[in-house]
C-alpha cells in the first residue's frame, strides 16, 4: 500500500489536506496524525472493521481497549451514555487536553474499540490538527501510532518508521508538545481513580474535583526486593536496548552506574540536566524542566536505538507534577532499576 504523507502546519494546517485525511477515515482507512500528546494511529469510531485494522497493523491485543477522540462536546452523545459531575467539571475544566476520561460506553461504538468493555475512554484533543480532522471525519479511536510494545511517537518520522506501507496516510503536524501519553482518569461517579499519568497531573485533577486515588499501575512502583533485580517483567513500551532507570534517591551514583555498564555493552546515558559531563555518549534530557524532560523523552529513547547502543542508563526525576508520568513510562521500560 502507498502511504500518503501530508505536511501541515501544526497551529494553521491546510483544510484540503485534512479533508482528504477525514475522507479516507470515513471510508474505512487509517491515518496517523499528531495530538498535543503523542501521535495517534486513528480510524473511524464507528467502523468495526476499520478499528480491528488498527489492532492488526500495531500487533496491539484485541484485549486492550483504545480511546476515542472527539472535537466538541455534541459528538460525545454518540460516543458514552453517561456523564457523570465530576467527568463533567474535569471535561469542564481541562478539555481541550491531554485528559482521557473512562466513562460508560454509548450503543454506537463497537466492541472492538472497549475490547468489550461498558466502558469507553474518551479524550478531546487540543492538537489544531487533530481537532480539525475529528470535526470533519466524526469521533476517532486512535491508540498512540507505535507498533505495539515501542516506545510512542512524537514525530511524523517515528510514524513513518512503524507503519509506512501499512496504512493509508499520516499527517506531519511537527513535534508533539507534551511527549507523553495523556492521563487517564476512571471511576467518575465514585472517587476518581487515575490510571495513567500524563500531562494533566493529579496535584491540578485534585484542584478540580478533590480526593484522586492513584492506581498502583499508574505509579508502576516494584518491590524493593526487585529493585536491583534485572527482570523483562515490567519491560512494557520500551526501546530495543536494555534501559536502567537510577531513582533520584540514587543519583549520586549514576556516573559510577555508567562506567561500570560501559564495560559490558556499548552503554550511554540520558540525564535529566546538564551535570557538567559532556561526551559523545552523555545525552542531556533538558535544560532543567520536567515538562521538557516528557517532551523529548520518547524520541531520545528512540535515538539510542539508532545510534547502536546496546544499553542506556537513564536519571529519574522526583514524582511531583509531570513527573510521576516520566516515572510511570521510564518504570515500564526499565529491566533494572537502582535506588
Ligand atoms: O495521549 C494519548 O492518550 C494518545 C493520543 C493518541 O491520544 N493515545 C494513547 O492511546 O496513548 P493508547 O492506546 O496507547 O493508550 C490508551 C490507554 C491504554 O492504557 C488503555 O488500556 C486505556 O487507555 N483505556 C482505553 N480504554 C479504556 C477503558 N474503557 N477503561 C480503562 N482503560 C482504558
Ligand atoms: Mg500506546
């Protein structure tokens, strides 16, 4: 198949262009396109068949459900049969955003989307991209646009890597702004439950509807016995080389941690900020902002990858703000951590 590859505009992208990306969506295509998160990999919400394509192109199981992206509040009638008070003051307060709220399915969506769920996740996207394509082709299920089991896009190129050949077009929008996937926020009718950390944090979900309870995944903490143990167990969306996350209670040994791993595998290490070590191996994650350390995470990730390294030592940071979602992701992928 010939993927068709549309450059935009992230803030202002041509309207033909989005309009032929919304047509092929209504008939049954697939389309990756840019969110203020991570690239989405999306099809019609409504089209059974579409959907089960996304499942097969990413190699994503049938038992994990995808998030359907709406543009305006009237599309969400079609898509959950419920909105209960504190979804509504969340929807309220952070859509357009990266807030994906669990609520209970509508009739229209099928099966295929929730993995059968009652439930469906929703999200309205503030990427100008993405709303413009949703306003014209209706509700789109999109999961992130990785195959299944890699690190998530933040670029057009990182699209073009997994699925050129497979799908019908992806839009290049530029780089994400958040670099992470969004927060997923469930049980709205009870104490809210956060499921996955992301750009909206649970300090600005507290602000809004109070009391927020964090899932055991969403922080992806292990025992401590397993703490130094080198294990593929929680090795989740990760990149092909081996990654050791250093906690921040074990920072001062990071330099030491590389050396040592220097000597087994060709090793390079990510660091959070600038720490007066410059090498060709030494990565530096941002300039001392989290926000920036999310933003370009996942691509450096995939930069390890490219340049060869076998293994990379990665700095954590601590869990306050956006930072328990770097904690989740850099968690997830590690197969050792040392703190
Ligand atoms: O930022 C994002 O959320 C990106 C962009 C494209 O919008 N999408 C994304 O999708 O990250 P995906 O499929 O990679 O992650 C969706 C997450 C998964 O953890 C999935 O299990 C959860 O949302 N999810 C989807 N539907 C659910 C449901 N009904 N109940 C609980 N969790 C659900
Ligand atoms: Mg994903």
């Amino acid at each position: 198949m010939e993927t068709k590859i549309y450059r935009v505009s992230p803030t202002r992208p041509a309207a033909w262009k989005i309009k032929e990306c919304a047509q092929i969506l209504k008939t049954g295509g697939l389309v990756g396109f840019p969110t203020e998160t991570v690239y989405g990999l999306g099809a019609s919400a409504f089209l059974d068949a579409a959907v089960k394509r996304i499942f097969e192109v990413k190699g994503r199981p049938a038992d994990n459900p995808v998030i359907v992206h709406i543009s305006n509040l009237s599309q969400l009638e079609s898509v959950v049969s419920e909105m209960p008070e504190k979804a509504r003051k969340l929807a309220e307060k952070f859509w357009p955003g990266p807030l994906t709220l669990v609520l209970s399915k509508g009739d229209k969506i099928p099966s295929s989307v929730t993995a059968n769920l009652d439930t469906v996740a929703v999200r309205m996207p503030s990427h100008a991209v993405a709303r413009m394509l949703i306003e014209l082709a209706g509700p789109v299920a999109a999961p992130s646009a990785n195959i299944s089991g890699r690190v998530s896009p933040t670029k057009a190129e990182h699209v073009i890597a997994d699925f050129y050949g497979k799908i019908e077009a992806i839009i290049d929008g530029g780089n994400t702004e958040i670099g992470l996937e969004s927060t997923v926020v469930g049980n709205l009718d009870g104490v809210p439950l956060l499921l996955r950390p992301g750009g909206i944090t649970v300090e600005m979900l507290t602000r809004a509807v109070g009391k927020v309870e964090i899932h055991p995944a969403a922080r992806a903490e292990i025992e401590f016995a397993h703490a130094v143990a080198p294990g593929m167990k929680y090795r989740h969306y990760s990149p092909a080389a081996s990654v050791v996350l250093v906690e921040p209670s074990a920072s001062g040994r990071i330099f030491e941690v590389f050396e040592a791993k220097k000597n087994a595998k060709k090793t390079c290490l990510l660091l959070f900020r600038n720490r007066g070590k410059s090498a060709e191996d030494v990565i530096v994650g941002s300039r001392g902002t989290k926000e920036e350390y999310a933003r370009n995470l996942f691509r450096l990730l995939r930069e390890v990858d490219k340049r060869g390294y076998e293994l990379v030592v990665v700095e954590g940071v601590d869990e306050e703000g956006i930072g328990l979602a770097i904690m989740n992701r850099l968690r997830k992928c590690a197969s050792e951590i040392l703190r």
